[in-house]
C-alpha cells in the first residue's frame, strides 16, 4: 500500500487519512476483532508522521468505539457490528397487531429497537419534499419526526412527510405512536404503498444530525429520501432518514 504523504494530492489533515485507512480495514474484516493495531512506530513508518498524528488518528477510531487501548500498550480492534438494513424487510405495512416492522426487524437480529417520537405538526417542508408531493412554494405538510435506536444508541433520524389532506383528522396529526407504523395505518385507511422509490447519498451531517446520532466525529451520514406512492401513483408519504455511515450499510436485493 503505498505511504499516505504530506504532500498527497488528498487534502484531508493527514490524521484523518489515516483513521480513514485503518477504519475500512477494521470494518471489511481485514482487522479482525481482538487484533492488535500495528504499533505507533510501525503505523508512523508506514505513514510517515510525527507521533502526535498517530495519537491523533487513533483517538478518532476510539470515540468511534472502534478500538481501544492506552498509550504505551497494544491498541485492540474491538468487537463491533454494522448493522445491515434491508428496507424491503420494514417498509411493508406490518399484520394486524404486530409492531412497526423496522423494530421487528431490528429485532430478530439481536438488537433491543425503540422508536422515540420528536414532534409532530403541520410545516412547511424542503422544496424536494415539496416537489415529491406535488405542493407549490407555499404547500404544507404534516410532519411526524422521529429517533430510532438500537440497543440504546441512536441509530437513525427519520422525518415523515405527509399530504395535510390525507392526515388531518387522523392519528398522522397526533403526537403519539402509530400502532404498526404510519404504513400500517395509511393502509387501513385505504392508501396502501404501491411503489417506492429511493435515492442514497452519503453526505456530512447537519448539526441535527451531529446531535441527535451522538456522532463522535463529522463521519458521513447515509441519507435516504423516498417516496411512497399509493394507487394512481398518489404519492402519500415522503421520508428522509440518516444514519451514521461508518456504523450502517443498506442492503437491497433485486
């Protein structure tokens, strides 16, 4: 592999090229958990840095929970997981009486799933969601924000967009928990999803984001944006979801 140099075309402050190097080796695998680190010497001849940059890099995988150690002793992998999302497995309305189908999912992995409901009202929502939804400039919608968590660390910050015509007067517009899912509850009331489309972006976290996922560093989020669409190809709801990058990979299976 070649040397990581100060004067590589990659402007990134040379502790964050390294971390990067070390956490993709981690999560492909290639560091198996329980290993040791190459020593502060090994990994400063390799990459040509000063001992500080070192430290420097490390301390960005520690706060991520990716290895652990003290100075002056052997740096560990420890165990971890990236938890694969299957959104074909949770986006299906769930069966009469059974929980929202992403904490079922979540679930039967192992996981303890919870969903914690942030807000709940009628704004005025991103053009794309707005575009999505056919409203003009001044279009409203109802909006139900939400923090999904596993094992009692944030893992996911969704916002559900809905059409102000379609959820007034129903449970959408109430600020408590859809038995099932809003899925569950659009299709009893005659809207069930027919389509879906999403688009997957790995782009840095707002600050909202920063914060309601606790991200140890500015790593990437993966944003999700989809539509839903209903018989005709009504459009009845409109998602944005990010997790953290470096914790969650999606899966789909054509």
């Amino acid at each position: 592999m070649p040397k990581a140099v100060e004067e590589a075309p990659d402007k990134r402050p040379l502790h964050e090229r390294i971390a990067t190097d070390l956490r993709r080796q981690i999560l492909a695998g290639d560091r198996a958990p329980g290993s040791n680190l190459p020593t502060t010497k090994e990994l400063k001849d390799r990459f040509e840095a000063s001992n500080a940059t070192i430290q420097k890099a490390l301390g960005m995988l520690k706060a991520e929970g990716l290895i652990v150690g003290r100075p002056g002793s052997a740096v560990q992998v420890r165990p971890h997981r990236r938890w694969t999302i299957r959104p074909a497995a949770s986006s299906q309305p769930a069966e009469s009486g059974q929980r929202y189908r992403w904490l079922a999912e979540a679930e039967r992995q192992g996981r303890r799933a919870q969903s914690r409901l942030l807000s709940v009202g009628e704004v005025k929502p991103p053009v794309d969601v707005r575009a999505a939804l056919g409203l003009d400039d001044n279009g409203v919608a109802v909006l139900r924000a939400q923090l999904l968590t596993l094992d009692d660390e944030p893992a996911e910050l969704v916002k559900n967009y809905y059409p102000v015509e379609l959820a007034r007067g129903t449970a959408l517009v109430v600020n408590r928990k859809i038995k099932g899912g809003s899925s569950t509850l659009l299709a009893e009331m005659g809207f069930p999803p027919r389509r879906t489309v999403d688009r997957v972006t790995a782009e840095e976290p707002t600050q909202e984001e920063f914060e309601a996922l606790e991200l140890p560093n500015p790593l990437p989020v993966l944003h999700t944006f989809r539509i839903v669409y209903s018989d005709d190809d009504r459009p009845i709801e409109v998602t944005t979801m990010a997790k953290a990058g470096h914790l969650y990979e999606v899966q789909y299976e054509f």
